[in-house]
C-alpha cells in the first residue's frame, strides 16, 4: 500500500495564535503532501515498497536523495503534527519530565538548550529531543529533512521531540524572527505525546 498523507489531529486554525492557519494549511496540505507523494514514487516497485517507513529510513542508502529527502520529510511532518496540540504548553509530567530534569538540570535550562540547538541550525533542518535506550535523553539537530532514524547522521535514539525549523514552517507569521517561532512552540507542544512516544523508546 502506498504511503498516505495522515490527517491534522485538529483544524489548522487550532493552534492560532502561536501557528497561523495559512501555515498549516500550506504546511500540511502542500508540502507535507508533496513528500508523501514524492516518497511513493521513489519506492515504487522497489523493495522498499513493502516495508514500514521506519525500516526505510533506518536501512536507508543516504545517498539515494530522493528516497532520503522524501521518505524523511514525511516521517518528521507524521510525528510533526502529533508534537502540537491546541491543549499543549507547560511542562513536561512524569517520567519525561523527570528524565528532563536529571539529564539537563532543569525544564527551563532543557527550553534554553532546544532552542539554541534550533536557533543554531543554519538554514533548513530540525532540532530533536532523542531518548536512547535506558532513557538517556539527548538534544540534537539535523539537516533538511534528516532525522535519527537515518544512519550517520550525528543524532541518534528516537525522536520524542521534533521541530521543524525550515522557513516554511513559520515565514508567514514570523518572517526571520526564528526565535519567535521557537517560543511558540513551546506554547503548543504536546506534551502528553512526547511522554508516550518517551515512555515506548526508553
């Protein structure tokens, strides 16, 4: 079966005012869908065809761009959406958040270090809160649309946290104002997820 575009678990008007809608509609509706689009192209009638994104990207030939920008691009906007929630802000509860705690020092010192990370990202890419096995948490940033799933990319674990920090994301109501845009997200974050997702890969 061919990759579908999932879709938004809430309007695109929900996360206003810290996400416009017009980002999300463009956001999900044309880019996000372009690379699911372009991602079933790139595996048709290969043996990829048949396996989860997952095992795409961790088996992935890096060098093969098509597959990489598109199968990544559509596995980072899947959890992208799941990251935010109308109902999301705060901090992080239980397990994760105690894990933040012991590997940064503190929730606020963790929010200084991600946005850092994503202020320091030059151009397009991601920034990426890893939990490797046993819980060790880790901040990390990628390129364009890799993620650490991918082999060799500097970041490793599973995401629990992923911020898209590609201009698209945001131009429309930030314009170069990066670091506007991060703090919003913090506004929106999920945190309920981000435990889940914390809680399964540890």
């Amino acid at each position: 079966m061919p990759f579908l575009l999932p879709e938004l678990p809430y309007p695109p008007q929900a996360l206003e005012p810290h996400i416009d809608t017009r980002t999300m509609e463009i956001h999900h509706g044309k880019h996000h869908a372009a690379y699911t689009n372009n991602l079933n192209a790139a595996i048709k009638d290969k043996p990829q065809e048949n396996q989860s994104i997952e095992e795409i990207l961790k088996n992935l030939d890096m060098s093969n761009m098509a597959l990489r920008n598109n199968g990544g691009g559509y596995y980072n906007h899947c959890m992208f959406w799941e990251m935010m929630s109308p109902h999301g802000g705060g901090n992080p509860n239980g397990s994760l958040g105690e894990a933040i705690v012991r590997d940064f020092s503190s929730i606020d010192a963790f929010k200084e270090k991600f946005s850092q990370a994503a202020m320091g990202r030059f151009g397009s890419g991601w920034t990426w809160l890893c939990v490797h096995p046993g819980g060790k948490l880790e901040i990390c940033s990628t390129p364009n649309q890799d993620n650490p799933l991918m082999p060799n990319t500097g970041c490793g674990g599973m995401p629990v946290i992923g911020l898209d920090v590609w201009e698209h994301a945001y131009y429309l109501l930030y314009q170069n104002r990066r670091a506007d845009y991060i703090s919003g997200f913090f506004n929106v974050i999920n945190w309920e997820y981000a435990l889940k997702r914390y809680n399964q890969f540890k």
